[in-house]
C-alpha cells in the first residue's frame, strides 16, 4: 500500500511537470531583426538606421579592422552608396540564432548586381547587440574580397 501512494504522487509530479508549452521564442528581440532586414531589402535606409542607438559600434570589413562608432546619418550614406552601386542589392536571412538577452547572430546572403553587370552572392554573419530597443552593436563578418 505504501508503494502505492508512492507510486501515484510520483506520477502526479511527473504529470503536473509534463504539460505541454507552446514553443515560443526566449529571445524577444527576433521579431525586430526581421523587421530591419525588410527594411534593408526596401531599402528604407532611414528607418533601418533609426533601429540604432544614435552612436552604435560597427565592426566591418569595410570601414577597417577596429570598431568603428556611426550615428544614423553615417549609417544611411553608407548604405546610400552601397545601393547607389548596387541598385538590386537585397538579403536573404537563411539562420537567425538566439545568444542570450540582448544578443542575436544572422547568417544571410548578399545579393546585388553592379552598374557593369557583374553580380554578386556574399555570405555574412552579423552579430547584433540589442539594448534598450535599438542595436547598440552591429558586428559584421564576410569575406572582403
């Protein structure tokens, strides 16, 4: 008879501890990288860049091998020129991995095609730091050939 009793507060426990969650994401910060990847494929520099502190660190290939602080000025005449030479440049996100709190990594592909005709696939993966509701770090990594 003890072993009874045993047996069915265990099973109660495992039951009560059992129920199904639905899958959520830990990481409420996803939503909002996905809006500024429509952004930058609409290339609406002006409200992807308002997505950003007003100084936020870059670490890019492009602008050198340090970080470098950008208001949102900066970063819309960066990505102006870039799409000046790149008039169909978009991206496509292909994995978005949630690192704790204020952290998420995206892999995309760069696609975009030069005035000569020449065109591009770049694979990037950019580390975003979110805080406060903006990007207070946006740390790129591609290959700058």
């Amino acid at each position: 008879m003890k072993n009874l009793v045993l047996l069915i507060i265990l099973f109660t426990c495992f039951a009560c501890n059992s129920t199904e969650k639905p899958i959520t994401s830990a990481n409420p910060h996803e939503a909002f990288i996905k809006q500024y990847f429509e952004y930058f494929n609409q290339h609406d520099w002006q409200k992807m860049a308002s997505m950003y502190a007003d100084t936020a660190d870059f670490k890019d290939p492009s602008l050198g091998q340090s970080i470098v602080k950008q208001t949102h000025e900066q970063t819309i005449k960066k990505y102006s020129e870039l799409n000046q030479a790149f008039p169909d440049l978009k991206d496509s996100v292909t994995n978005i991995y949630l690192a704790g709190e204020k952290h998420i990594v995206v892999e995309f592909i760069s696609k975009g095609t030069a005035p000569d005709k020449s065109a591009f696939v770049l694979p990037i993966c950019t580390i975003f730091t979110i805080e406060n509701g903006v990007i207070t770090k946006d740390f790129t990594y591609y290959d700058n050939f």
